[in-house]
C-alpha cells in the first residue's frame, strides 16, 4: 500500500532521557513501534509499554525541553486536522498497547 493509505496512529511515546512524546507510528513490530517523533523527527523503536494513547494526558515532563513539546504538539494537532479533512480520523488506537482511546 501507498503510505497515505495505511492506518495511522498516533501516540505519546516515551524514549529514554526524554519526556512522553507525540508520535506517529510508521511500522510495528510485534510489541516494537517505529515511531517518528513529532517536532525534530527523530525516530526509534518503542516497545508498546512505553507508549500512551494520544488521548491520554502523559505524566509531566522536563521542563526544559517544554517549549519543544509544545511545538511538537502544535505539528502533531496540524497532521491530526490534515487526516480529519482526508477522512482517516478518527482512528482505532486499540491496538496500540497500554491505556488507549480515541483523540476527539
């Protein structure tokens, strides 16, 4: 399948010396998720106990790397809109792994 045609999820992702995240899922793995952060872009394997719904609040972070979060989340609301007004959300983030539910 084309990449516009997959299903695409979206999550709070917690890396090691960082704070939970926002994400997209490119690829998974089993319990491993290739996640592409938003903000600077960076990707990693997650394993799924290392991720929230997006619908989740995740736990305070660092507060120095908030004014990125906050970024990040602002790329994250723009993808989020593009995929309402192609019809692709909301999406079933069931299958994510640890305590899930749909973004609004």
């Amino acid at each position: 399948k084309q990449w516009y045609q997959r299903r695409v999820r979206v999550v709070w992702a917690k890396l090691r010396g960082f704070p939970f995240w926002p994400a997209k899922v490119l690829h998974r793995k089993g319990p491993q998720m290739n996640a592409q952060c938003f903000g600077q872009h960076e990707r990693a394997w997650v394993h799924e106990s290392n991720t929230l719904g997006i619908g989740e609040e995740p736990p305070a972070g660092n507060r120095n790397k908030e004014a990125n979060r906050q970024q990040a989340e602002e790329e994250m609301n723009k993808y989020i809109e593009s995929l309402k007004r192609a019809g692709r959300w909301p999406i079933d983030l069931s299958k994510v792994g640890g305590r899930t539910r749909e973004r609004e």
